[in-house]
C-alpha cells in the first residue's frame, strides 16, 4: 500500500471495499462498468500526457518554491486593488476553516442558518455605508457587477424610453479600464451604446438612459456628484455609482446623493489581494428595482413555529426561473469572501471603520504635503487614498522597483500612489525618499500624520453606519471567534457528512491543495503587478492551461472567467467572434435543449443570440431528429448548441458525435457545458465528442471548494479555430492575438483558487485523475443499486447504468401527500444535506456521491434514503402531521415539554442508531419562502420590523 500517493487520501473506496461495491452494482471490474457506462465511441485511445504525480509533501514543497519566485513588492498601484490586513481571527476561523469553505449553496435553509446570518450582515454592511435601499449577497467582481448595473437600468427603463428604443449609456472617462473594458464586452450583445467622456462635460441628451460614474475616480479624484445626479433625474436618466467601499466610511454616499445603484469591490475589507480574486464585489440598489436586481438576496423570514429564519429570497427573478428572459446569468455570489468581508466589519464596527478610513486618508495628505515640501505637484484637487504626482515617471520607476516598491505609471510625467491599510510610518517615508533621490534632494521624515481633509466639507459624510448590535459587540478576538463559531454550528459542511448534489460535485478539497492560499507569496500579489514580479503565479497558471489543455483535448485555455456562468458567457462570446471574422455576423441562434441548465439559455441571451429550444426524449437523451430538423432549419443563421456531457439526466448519450455533427455540417460550433466533466477526465473529453469549447467547474470538477456559494472559476478551453478570440485585459495583455474585450476584471480571473487545482492536477497525475474519475462512476452506480427497489432511477444509459449521478423518481409519492421538499427535509434529521431537488426534473431528487465518499458514508447515506421511504409508505394524504411532514426537528421541539406529535422524539430526530453519535441539529423549523417574500427583509432588523401585524 503506497501511503504517500495523494490519490489513497483523495478516493473513498478503499481496495479492499470494491468486490462488495462490484458484486453489488453486477459487474466483475470497473473496467467492465466503465465499458457499460460510456460509449466505446468516445473513449480515450491513450492515456493522459501530464507530469507525474507528486506526494503531499513532494507538492508542498514544490509549491513554496514556485512562491518564491513571486516578489512581494510594497504595491501602491490601487486601481481596485489594494493590500489589505485579513485579521488572523478570520483567517484561521473563515478562510482556512473547512466548516465555512466545504459548505454549499444554501438552497436547504434550516441547516444553513450561520452562512446566511453572515451574508445578511454583509448586505446590512452595503446597505448601511452605500446609503441604497437593498443589497445583494455578493457578485464576482467590480468590472461584471458594473455590467450587471449597465444591463439593470437597462432594463427598467421607462416605458417611453422602450418605446423610443432609447439605449446609449454614458460611462465617465474616470472609470477604472478594466471595468471599462467589461462594459465594452457586455454592452454590444444586449444592444447598448457606450459613449465614453468627461461627466462635467455631458449633455444629459434623452437619447441616454443612465450613466454610470466612478467615486473616487481610477487615479483618485473625489468628485461630488449631487448635482450631476439630480439633472440626470430630470431627464430620466438613471446613475450607478462605483464606489470604494472604505471612503463610504468618511465620504458622503453616493445613495445620500441620488444613485440609482452603487458598486464595487469589498476586497479591501479583509480579504487578500490574490492576483487578482477571488474578491467579493458588492451591488446595492433601490426596492422597486428587486426584481431586476441579478444575483441572490437573502432574506428574512420565519418558520413554523413563528420564529425568525433566514433564506434566500425571491428566487424567481433568477435565471434558473427566467432562462432567456433573465437579466442575468449569474447564478452565484462571492460567498466566503463576502463572509469574510462581513466579519471585518463586525470586528472593526463602525468606529474602526472610521478609524482606518481616516488613517488611509490622512497616510495621502501627509504624503501630499511632504512632496510639495520637495517640490513635487499633486494634481488631485480632492482624493481620499490616492494622489497623482508630477515628476519623470522612467526615473521613478527606476528608483521605486531598486527599492521594491510598485506605483501606478498613467503617462510619462504622472506618478499615481494609492494607499491602504497597511501603511506605516516606515513605508511613508520610503515613498518620500524614492521622490528626493529622483529629484537628487536629502529626503524629509515623517513622524506625525496630518488631520485635515483634502475634499470638500460638502462632501464630509454626517450619516451614522453600523449601529445594529452585531456590528458593535465583537470587537475583542475571544468575541468574534465565538460568534464565528456559533454561526458555523448552525451549518451543515462536508466536514460533517456527505453532500450528495447531483450537478454540483461536492468532492474532497484537500488540505494540501488549500495550504497554499495562506501564503504571502501567493496572497498577496496585485494582479497589475509588472509580471517579473509574479513569475511564481506566470509558471503556475500557464501549467494549469497547458493540463486544462491536455485534459480537454483543446488547444488554448483562458483562466479568466471567474464563475461556471462567466464561463458560458465567455464561450459564446468566442463563438461570435469567430463566426463576425469570416463575415457571418448574422449567426446569431442557439440550440439548445429543453433540459439544459438555467444559465444556458441566459447565458445565450446576454451574448445576443435568439434560443431554440430542441426537445429530449423520453428516455432523457435529446431528440436527435428534432435538433437535425431545427440545426436545418436555422442553418444559415447557426451559431452554435449548447449541450452538457454526459446529459444533465446523468447519461452518456451514444448519439453525441452525431450531435456534434449535425451542428458542423450546419456551419455551427458546439459549446459544451463542463458542468459533469469530472466524468470525462482520463475517459473521453470534450475535442472528442466533437466539441469546439468548453467552460470547465474548477470549484466542481477540479476541487476547489464552494465556500458556501462562492468562489467558482469557470474557464473555457477552445479548439484552434477559436484560439485567437480569448480574451484580453486592458491594464496586462492576455489571451490570442484577435482577443474580444475583457470578460472579467483580473487578467487571469480568481487566480488565486487556481492554486488548488493546480495541486489537485499535480498530486493526482494522469492516473489519479482517471481513476477519480472511475470511482465517481463506481459510487454513483453502487447507491443507484443499493436504492433499487426503493426509489425508481429516472433515466439510465443503454446498459443500465448511471453516469456520475442519477435521478430518483420522487413525483409518486405524492399520493401518500409528500412533496420532494419533504425528502429534503427530512433526511436533516438523519445528518445530511438533500440532493438536488427538482432539478433537472421537477419532483426528483438528483444524487451525486463524488470519488471522495467512502463506503461507509454511502451505505449511510443509503441507509437514510431507505428508511424515509418507509416512512413515506407509512404516510397517508389525509394525514399531515407526520414525521416527514413536520422536519426538520430542532433541538427545542426534542426538548420541549409539549410533544403533540403522533410519533415519538427517538423517531423525529434518532430514527437510525448511527445518528445518536453525530448529531447535527438544524437550528430552525422548516423556512417559509412565501411569508419572507412577502414581507421582504434583507438586513439586520429586529424581530417587530417584519411581522404581520
């Protein structure tokens, strides 16, 4: 036994366990499940080209050595990113805590208490500094939440205004370039105009629906924007605002002056640089614009018994819903980030807030004041942290990077400087003696900083912030590491149990893969940093392209997109680049089937294309001669099909080279969904089904963890033809040499969460990877037939078997008076969290066991779903007071002296002998969704402020 190979570690099922899981599933090897499964078709005829596999320590040791080679500059480049201090309380308890970073999406709100509870601090914190009405839970990053803002105002336009077709946005030449560049990207397809200027010299025309400014501006003016936005109002012209979330702390908000929406990133409230991500953008708005608002809200709401809960709120203005009606495709949110976000401001409060905001502030003044004292000029008539200095940028620079430290060069007499958190007297006065050696000057010390302002009284903010009691109570290390820790008690991770969501892959992420991220060599390099500074980061990412590349069969990778749906978008924004360079502008359809993802057809939609949905079979696969009828049909306008393999059913379909086929002789491309490429890696791949380009789940398929709902990296993986079209970023040139505008704000996406499946990669090999794969295929078979006879399987493949998930029937059950919700519900009580529910399928459960569950935890599992089918069977319609019904159960029902239930404690709550050893007690009774959205609540707010009267 090979102790040291990663794959032991990440693999459940053990050697000795697999003749008991063959014997089980009817097969003799996994080579002959595997043989029945997938199409011979499409197998791999060799095995994968990687490096070899390397042990945990082979790859920790590797990894710090590839770290060194990252420079850790004192970087002053700002430009949205700034050094911020992640207090070690929230890195030890939030960032490196398994209890928040395995968690997932809390679909299932009773054992999600904690998670939500922070989320709803972080969107009180938006609320409260932004001045705005509503926030949401987190989106990617400031560049897509800007285009998210751009495309809601575009959409609740006035009437007149549609009628009128009224569609040019107008976008302050203040804006930082790589938000720009974003809106370049997403505009087009939607059919907006951008007009680029000087907002004091806009005309405010009616051929303008909104506007969109930057507070402060990229190189640190402060502008005040009250009156600009109140003439806009008269024209019916609606602001967003982009705005540094820690100026809110002393400069007025941009709500207080009439912004329709403000954003930006809260990446400077605790959360490390990256290279780039993942960071925690923020997106406030006003109430009457909820139902545009993209991504998710939480809510409060109550449960059963009346007391307070917490949700997610108004999911039906979500693209899941909407499909291609949707105004967005995002269908995730930042969550560990906006958590840690959320938890830095709790332990600052407001008055820390202040405290660093005026620190920050007074670091530039000061620094203002010593370089006029050497003759330098600040041409910012007001700013907040950053100043632009007149002076010889080459000489500057020359001297600054000698002295390791990075400014922001706009032109070649202009040196901006922005400041954060971490300045110290030390760093102040090597920035003034880099200045004095560029003029030849004795430099001048600091000692003392400065306490006057350098913006207009007018805009000195006079608003309280942060006055509920979570943001004024934890502000000692003891405090907050208990409160972190009662929040984490109330969510069910994988730390805890399997998670067994058919479509999201909630699979080992691995303490070796996750170290890295704690060190300053990797945390803490900006993403403009010049890249002899981040070889390190160079090396690491341009490998993980060439595995990605390697793994796909594709011959180019962009790591950009930062989410599975920026992926999709990504995808098919290269699609239509290609199809526009041959002259095809007017390929605009796409195909896509009726069981297909929500994102697919949103994502289709916001890329410009018109969807035609094709039908799927009975048996799940798709209609083969309804998708050739309809690629005929549309052939001289094809753009392309979206399809995911295996089929979100959970079945390789064996028509899928006929599929892709189809499409070409059509003059489409084919776009896969990676959402199940964890069953392809090392089997088949996406070149050859015939695919042109994928977007990959590197939080699903290549272990990074879901934190909860967040963060994802999606990036797409494309055949030579579409090479040439990945894209770019305006500050630090990427992809091909035809490169579209920039799809996220970072060069190379979250890079930072690359790291770990770079390690997965690494520390697996060609081998592990399909070996995981195999054992992904082994367990979801292995419950499939351990369930049978219990729960019927939806849809199999030609031999009967499942792919990496599977279906279960649960519609039935309906004439004993048990919803699928009830199922969800239920298995709480037995310690695990619910399979996806009604997805793909309304009324269905849709499983996932991942390689990484072992036998014992699926015979668990199993043994939980066959005894809530018992009590189904025991269940009547008449009768709605029963065990399934009324679950979860809580620890205060159990304990209660009043039990009025037709059943006993031991039952609700001890119905197997295994549970009494690891209890998990959901700390609410079932969420009411209805009553929480009617009476929308989505900020800190007692208990009076939302109930009925």
């Amino acid at each position: 036994m090979k102790t040291d190979a990663f794959a032991l570690r990440h693999i459940g099922p053990e050697e000795s366990d697999l003749q008991q899981m063959l014997k089980t599933i009817g097969v003799d090897s996994i080579e002959q499940l595997i043989y029945e499964t997938l199409p011979d078709d499409i197998r791999l005829k060799a095995p994968l080209n990687l490096d070899p596999e390397m042990t945990e320590y082979e790859y920790l040791k590797h990894i710090t050595l590839l770290g060194n080679k990252n420079k850790m500059f004192k970087t002053y480049i700002g430009l949205g990113y700034n050094q911020a201090i992640v207090p070690a309380v929230i890195q030890r308890n939030v960032f490196e805590n398994p209890g928040w970073y395995t968690a997932y999406t809390p679909y299932q709100a009773e054992i999600a208490q904690g998670r939500l509870e922070a989320i709803l601090n972080f969107q009180t914190m938006v609320i409260e500094l932004t001045g705005m009405e509503i926030a949401n839970a987190s989106l990617l990053d400031e560049g897509t939440a800007a285009a998210e803002a751009m495309a809601l105002l575009f959409d609740v336009r006035t009437r007149e205004q549609k009628k009128a077709n009224v569609c040019k946005f107008f976008v302050s030449e203040e804006i930082l370039p790589q938000t720009l560049s974003v809106l370049q990207t997403r505009s087009t397809p939607i059919g907006v105009e951008l007009v680029v200027g000087n907002h004091e010299d806009f005309d405010f025309s009616e051929e303008f629906y909104g506007a969109i400014l930057q507070y402060p501006g990229k190189f640190g003016q402060v502008n005040d924007y009250t009156d600009f936005i109140a003439k806009a109002a008269e024209n019916n012209i609606k602001v967003a605002v982009a705005a540094d979330i820690l100026s809110l702390a002393k400069l007025t908000p941009p709500g207080e002056m009439g912004a329709a929406v403000v954003l930006g990133t809260t990446q400077r409230f605790g959360i490390p640089l990256g290279y780039g991500g993942p960071h925690a953008a923020y997106f406030a708005t006003k109430d009457e614009y909820k139902r545009s608002m993209p991504g998710r809200i939480i809510g409060v709401t109550v449960d059963t018994n009346g007391n307070r809960a917490l949700r997610m709120a108004l999911q039906t203005r979500e693209q899941h819903i909407k499909r291609d009606k949707a105004t967005s495709n995002i269908c995730t949110a930042q969550v560990l980030l906006s958590v840690m976000a959320s938890m830095y401001a709790v332990y600052h409060g407001p008055r820390g807030l202040r405290y660093i905001a005026n620190k920050v502030h007074a670091s530039a003044v000061t620094l203002t004041n010593t370089l006029a004292k050497l003759g330098f000029e600040q041409t910012n008539t007001a700013f907040f942290d950053t100043i632009v200095i007149k002076a010889d940028a080459k000489k500057v620079r020359e001297i600054a990077e000698a002295n390791e430290v990075n400014f922001f060069y706009p032109n070649e007499n202009s040196v901006s400087i922005s400041l954060n958190e971490t300045i110290g007297f030390a760093d102040l006065n090597k920035v003034v003696s880099i200045f004095a050696a560029a003029k030849g000057l004795a430099t001048i010390r600091i000692d003392e900083l400065s306490n006057t302002n350098h913006f207009p009284e007018s805009l000195v903010r006079t608003s309280t912030f942060l006055q509920h009691e979570v943001f004024n109570k934890y502000h000692s290390e003891t405090a907050l590491m208990r409160y972190i820790k009662m929040l984490e008690r109330k969510d069910l991770a994988l730390n805890h149990s399997m998670i067994s969501l058919g479509s999201c892959t909630m699979k080992l992420n691995a303490a070796a893969e996750m170290l890295p991220l704690s060190a300053p060599s990797w945390n803490s390099i900006h993403p403009f940093a010049p890249l002899d500074q981040a070889q390190g980061y160079q090396e690491m990412l341009t490998k993980l392209e060439e595995y990605l590349n390697e793994i796909t069969g594709f011959a180019a990778t962009t790591l950009q997109p930062n989410s599975g749906a920026q992926g999709e978008y990504a995808g098919l924004m290269v699609i239509q680049a290609y199809h526009e360079s041959r002259g095809d502008h007017h390929r605009n359809i796409a195909l896509i089937p009726s069981s297909a993802h929500g994102t697919n057809p949103a994502s289709a939609a916001m890329a410009g294309m018109k969807v035609v949905v094709t039908k799927t079979l009975e048996n799940g696969n798709i209609d083969v001669e309804d998708l050739r009828e309809k690629a005929i049909l549309h052939k001289d306008n094809l753009s392309c099909v979206m399809i995911t393999y295996p089929s979100t059913h959970g079945v390789y379909e064996s028509a899928i080279k006929e599929i892709t086929q189809i499409i070409h002789d059509n003059g489409g491309q084919v776009y896969m969904d990676g959402a199940n490429m964890n069953a392809q890696v090392g089997l088949t791949n996406p070149a050859t089904i015939g695919a042109d380009v994928c977007h990959l789940n590197l939080h699903k398929t290549f272990a990074i963890p879901h934190g909860g709902g967040g963060p994802g990296v999606g990036p797409i993986c494309v055949a030579p033809q579409l090479a040439p079209f990945l894209p770019t970023n305006p500050v630090v040139a990427t992809g091909g040499e035809n490169a579209i505008t920039a799809i996220s704000a970072a060069p190379w996406g979250s890079a930072l969460v690359c790291l770990i499946s770079y390690g997965y990669i690494r520390m697996l090999g060609a081998e592990g990877l399909k070996s995981a794969t195999e054992h992904a295929i082994l367990n979801a078979n292995y419950i499939k037939e351990k369930l049978s006879g219990h729960y019927d399987t939806l849809y199999s493949g030609e031999m009967g078997r499942a792919a990496h998930e599977m279906i279960l029937e649960c519609r039935p059950f309906k004439q004993k008076g048990i919803e699928v919700t009830d199922i969800a519900k239920r298995l709480m009580d037995y310690g695990f969290h619910a399979p996806t529910v009604s997805f793909p399928v309304a009324g269905t459960l849709m499983i996932e066991p991942t390689e990484s569950e072992n036998l014992e935890e699926l015979d668990r599992f199993c043994e939980a779903m066959i005894s809530i089918r018992k009590e189904i069977e025991a269940a009547t319609i008449e009768d709605k007071n029963n065990v399934l019904k009324n679950a979860p159960h809580t620890l205060a029902m159990l304990t209660n002296e009043i039990w009025d239930f037709p059943y006993s404690r031991q039952e609700a709550a001890f119905p197997l002998e295994y549970i009494a050893e690891n209890k998990f007690w959901p700390s609410v009774r079932r969420a009411d969704d209805a009553f929480g959205d009617r009476n929308l609540v989505c900020s800190c707010a007692p208990i009076e402020a939302y109930m009925e009267s």
